[in-house]
C-alpha cells in the first residue's frame, strides 16, 4: 500500500513537472508568434511609407 502511494505521487510528481514545461513551451510560442506579428506590422508599414513617399516624389 505504501509503495503504490509512493508511486502514485512519484507520477503525479513527474506529470505537474511536464505540465509546467508544456505551460512554459505554449508562453514561448505564444511570445515567438507575437514577435512575428510585429515584425509583420513594422514592414507592412515600413511598405505603406515607401508607397507614399513614392507617390509624394512623383508628385514633386
């Protein structure tokens, strides 16, 4: 009986420890797809700067 206890705990031990490395794995995916997103929005608007400074130039 003792050592089924032991070992349910050993388990439950080893199973909350790949819970929070499965938590911390999902933070840096979710902070990875973040940056990513910026990066997208700096160059969407880094292209809408071009264009309107090519239309301003062409203007001129």
């Amino acid at each position: 009986m003792k050592d089924e206890s032991e070992a349910r705990i050993v388990r439950e031990d080893r199973l909350s420890k790949l819970q929070e490395k499965e938590v911390l794995l999902r933070i840096e995916i979710l902070n990875l797809q973040k940056s990513k997103l910026l990066a997208d929005l700096y160059k969407k608007i880094i292209y809408l700067y071009i264009e309107q400074l090519s239309k301003f130039i062409s203007i001129i």
